[in-house]
C-alpha cells in the first residue's frame, strides 16, 4: 500500500502549496481509518520540504515517481520517500530513501544500534542506513516483480539536519552505510548526484504501482527454515524493534554473572516475530560459547523445531537445545547462561503431569540461568493455570536480586503485516478497546462463511499451494478418536461436515502433510504460523445482543483448560469468571492470528455469524 503517490512535478506543487503534510494526512486517514501523531506530521512538513529541495534540479526528470510512506508488503513497516524511474540504461529502479530528522546521536557497543533523542528521551534505535537497507532487502524478500522484472532498489538515509561529527558515520557502522549510503546535512548535492545516477529518465511503466500490486511471495515460516539458522545462516532480517531487542538480549547474555544476573522481559503480539528473534539468539549465543537452552512450555513448537531438525544434527545435540520449561526443579544455580523462554505466558506454577513438583516456574528458571530472557503476551494465555505475566515474572526477579529489563516488539508480520487487523480483532472480540472498527484496507483476508464445510474447502484449496492451510476450532467437541480412531470428533450434521482432531501420536500436527484432514486445537498451534487459517468458533463464544457471551460449560468435558471453573467462580466470584472469559476470548483471538495471509471463520452460533459479517462490512 502507497499513502502518497505522484509524479516529481505534481510533488512539487503540493509542497509549494505549503501544505504538504495535510494532503498526506488526507490520504493517510483515508487509507489506514486513523490519524498519526504529530510527530510524524512535522516530519512530513519539514523533511518533505528538504525533498522537495533536492528534487528541484532540471536533470531529475518532472514524471519520474514519487511515493510517500510506501507499505512494505506482508509486514506494518512503511518506506518515507521513494523515487521510481529509469537510468541512462533503461534499467529500473527504486531509490529507497529514509528521512530523519536527527541532529545528534551517540554509538553503542551493537551492532547497528544508536542512541538518539526521540519518544521523550535518549533511545536506542536502529542506524538509519541499516533501516533502509532492512526495508530494502526485505521488499526485495517478498515482492515477485521486483525479482520477475528485474528491477533494482536503491536504499539510502538522509538525514538533513545533521552536522557531520564521527558518530553517525563512525565505522563501526560502515557495513550498513556501505550497503546503504549516508547522506547529511551537508550532503543534499550528494544525495542529488545519487539520484539522477540512476533516475535518469522518468516512470512510464508505473513501477510502483506494479510493485505494490505485484505478487507476493510465499512468506517464510520459521520452522520450515530452523537448519538453516543452527547451521549459522542469516534467514531472516530483523528490522527496527526486532533488531534492537536481539542486540540488548545478546549484549545482556554476555555480560551476566553470578554475581549481576539479568532478566529481560519482551512483549510482543502475535506475529511480531518473538520466536524469530528467540531462535535467533539461541543460534548467536551458542556461537559466542555461552551455555544457553531454548524453552517452551508448550511442547508443539520445540516438537516441530526438533522433528525438522532430525536427520542434520544428532539427536544428543538437539534435546540439549530444546526443553521444557518444567525441566529446571533441580538444576543447580546459574548453571546456564542463558536461557530464551518463548511464549512465556503459558509457564505454569507447578511442574510435572499433576502439576504438583517444584515452587514456581519463573523463580525455577531464573535461579537456573545468570540471564533469563522471557517473550510473552498476555493475550495469549489460553489456560487457568497459565501464570507468565510481565508483574509476575518481575515480583520474581526482584525477590532473586536480579537486575529487570523491558523491551517491546510491534512491528506486524503476520496477518499480512496488518496492525488493523490485529487492533479489529481486539475490539470486536471485546478483549480490549481500539479506534479500529473496520476490516477495510486492512489488506488481510479475512471472510465469515456460512458453513463448516465452505471453511474446510476454501483451506483444501489454499493447502494446494504450497502445504500452509490449515483447519483448528474451539475445544468443545469430544475427542473420541483417540480412544477409537474409527470414530470422527469435530461433527456438524446439518453441514454434513465431520472431521478427526489433530492424532495425539503426531507431536508436528501443523507441520505434517496429513494434518489437513485433521482439525488441530489451541495446544497444538499456538506459537506456529500457517499462510491461511480456517476457524470453527464453537458454542463457547458467543454475541448476544452486541456484547460477547462465554460458557465454558459448553467446551468439551475433556478439555483441560478450564476444567476448574466451577470451583474458580465459587472462591473468586468476581475475578473467576473475568479470568475464564479471557481465556475462551484469548483461544479464539490466537486461532485467528495463526495465518500470515488469510483466516477464514464459521460460527457455530448465527447470531453471532450475523454480528462478525455485520462488522466486515461495516465502512
């Protein structure tokens, strides 16, 4: 998605108009249904400004394109300034330009982090030349036309307020600069040379356009690229917050001791790559010699990890990556380094089958490691026994004398890369308020059909693709089959619609090509990803009257999850049923999340049908 898109001249004349950053908002508003800060409307006012000065040279040809905050496909990041047109050649291109208002800034120990001031104080940040080039390589990741029609992207920043002083061009960071040149204060000539070197003659083939609605490519999924990365390969690019939460967590891995142990707490949605960056750090800090360990509680992910890995590195090598997190009852203090517990809100507070070993989870883990690295979401806790909350994690530290890290990861790369529809689903859900009422130009697939069988044929047929199609639902179906495999579970009779849950023997249900005939459950998804989810919401959840109904009764008598409500209600009757709510709420919002660029839901209830198809259309 484009906000703004023009040709050189008529760019100009809006900027003349003096008032460029309204027009943009204009657009902005229209495109995304909301508003931005008014940071972000002064840099469109004064950095547009030092653009359109740069532009203004008879050599840079009037119809060559201008693009203003272009969407960088299947993630939330924008580009700030793009130029599109053709060299002395003919060939292609795309200059990628990244503004920054920035007068001073101050060098890390990290790789391709800063110190600068913004968001109220100093904050580190990703270098600009390494943002650009991350953008860059990652349009270049994802878009077919870019590779199908040989066009070149040329990845820049510039940074016209800034005096040239040996930090911002230290070359400590000239791996990025060169990948990506720096232009200053004192640069616009430069800059402008840089330009018309490959914007010669102008874009009468519309290249943008032919970019933004060009194919996209399959998206990468991490378990699909796990070998790789433990066999040291860069798969993926970490951009912005991803980048800067790596750099801290490796820095603080390193540097703790027995004496100075470390907890870093990293929240992040669903789709903003926690276990992306939580494999990652895995990898570096075995490269860098630390003893470090991978931990989920949740057994499908380190199931699928494991079973992908199988066959490149020995079996002794792979279980001492990956555990459990009720593996620590009896590890002896900081025997590890560090430890990466992702999806965190799911740690329990007893171990073991009966969960009735050990005293607590997170005090078990951060006894057992000199750094403890947690990535959580709280909208992501599915069961009543799920304790890992940024408040408890931090009452633990505290009592261990540890020293407490915060950090967030945003940046959107699931759902298409739609923070709308994360932020819609929220709403309508009723698990939080948000400005966001509408599905439109949200540029994520997602449809309310009628029946369970239309839900299952649509997933088949995306499944034909490339194997990433997937069918899950709420647990309030009995799972006979895994007494007798005869028997079919998830049954709708007036659908004529019948199908198996996910076979307790397969521990890679979301992985394993048989797994589309199957019907797969929060326990056996949840921390995995698929290109197109199909969701049947049971009778658990339902809409009455605009607000959102929860009965746990009506979930399966086999599901685990909320067996205790009964007794919960009766010794918290206030909290309990808050508690439970949030649960049912929390399974379906994470069901919904699974897919990176459809998800497809029927509902077993009609009103509650009546209300979400209601809402899609809603303007």
């Amino acid at each position: 998605m484009i906000v703004y898109q023009n040709t050189k001249a008529k760019f100009l004349d809006d900027v003349m108009s003096n008032d460029i950053e309204n027009i943009i908002l204009s657009v902005f508003k229209k495109k995304l249904l909301r508003s931005t800060s008014e940071s972000e409307i002064g840099s469109w006012r004064e950095s547009l400004q030092h653009m359109n000065n740069i532009l203004y040279d008879r050599e840079i040809p009037d119809d060559c394109g201008i693009a203003i905050e272009f969407q960088i496909p299947v993630s939330s990041k924008r580009m700030d300034f793009t130029i599109s047109g053709k060299n002395e050649k003919g060939e292609e291109h795309v200059i990628l330009i990244e503004l920054k208002r920035w007068s001073t800034a101050e060098k890390t120990e990290k790789d391709a982090v800063v110190k600068t001031y913004f968001k109220g104080g100093l904050t580190e940040t990703s270098h600009p030349c390494y943002q650009a080039w991350s953008y860059s390589a990652l349009l270049q990741g994802f878009n077919q036309t870019i590779y199908d029609e040989d066009i070149t992207l040329k990845p820049c920043a510039y940074l016209h307020n800034y005096v040239s002083d040996g930090v911002i061009n230290d070359p400590f960071y000239q791996e990025y600069i060169d990948k990506a040149p720096l232009f200053l204060k004192s640069d616009a000539f430069s800059l402008r040379e840089f330009i018309k070197q490959y914007v010669k003659y102008g874009d009468d083939k519309n290249i943008l356009y032919r970019i933004d609605s060009g194919k996209i490519k399959p998206s990468k999924i991490l378990a699909d690229n796990v070998t790789s990365l433990l066999k040291g390969n860069k798969e993926f690019i970490l951009i912005d917050d991803q980048k800067l939460v790596y750099e801290n967590a490796l820095a603080l891995a390193k540097k703790s001791t027995s004496e100075r142990k470390h907890v870093y707490i990293i929240e992040g949605g669903p789709g903003t790559g926690k276990s992306v960056v939580a494999i990652n750090l895995l990898v570096d800090t075995i490269k860098a010699g630390l003893n470090s360990r991978y931990v989920s509680k949740n057994a499908a992910p380190r199931n699928v990890y494991e079973a992908k890995l199988t066959g490149h590195f020995r079996k002794s090598e792979i279980s001492n990556l990956f555990t459990g997190s009720g593996a620590f009852l009896n590890t002896e203090k900081n025997f590890f380094d560090a430890l990466i517990v992702d999806e965190a809100h799911r740690l329990n507070e007893k171990s073991g089958l009966f969960k009735n070993l050990g005293t607590n989870q997170i005090k078990e883990l951060i006894s057992s490691s000199k750094c403890t690295i947690f990535f959580i979401d709280e909208d992501q806790k599915v069961t009543l026994d799920d304790i890992g909350d940024k408040e408890e994690i931090i009452k633990w530290a505290k009592r261990e004398g540890v020293i407490i890290h915060q950090g967030k990861l945003e940046s959107q790369f699931r759902c298409n890369g739609s923070e709308g529809y994360l932020a819609w689903l929220d709403n309508i859900l009723q698990i939080k308020p948000t400005a966001n009422t509408s599905l439109k130009e949200t540029g994520f697939d997602f449809k309310v059909l009628n029946s369970p069988a239309e839900v299952r044929d649509i997933i088949f047929e995306k499944n034909k693709i490339d194997n990433r199609g997937r069918i899950v639902a709420g647990y309030c179906w009995d799972w006979k089959s895994k007494e007798d495999s005869r028997q079919l579970d998830v049954v709708i009779p007036e659908y004529k619609f019948a199908m198996r849950w996910n076979l307790s023997k397969d521990r890679t249900w979301i992985a394993s090509e048989n797994s589309i005939n199957e019907v797969g459950c929060i326990h056996t998804c949840q921390g995995l990803e698929v290109d197109y989810i199909g969701v049947i919401v049971g009778p658990d959840l339902v809409i009455r009257n605009g607000k959102i109904i929860t009965d746990p009764s009506k979930r399966s008598r086999m599901d685990q999850s909320t067996k205790s409500y009964k007794s919960l209600y009766k010794k918290e009757p206030v909290v309990g049923p808050e508690r439970v709510a949030r649960i049912i709420k929390n399974t379906y919002r994470t069901l919904m999340t699974r897919g990176m660029k459809g998800c497809y839901v029927y509902f077993t209830d009609r009103e509650t049908e009546d209300f979400f198809t209601h809402a899609i259309l809603q303007e």
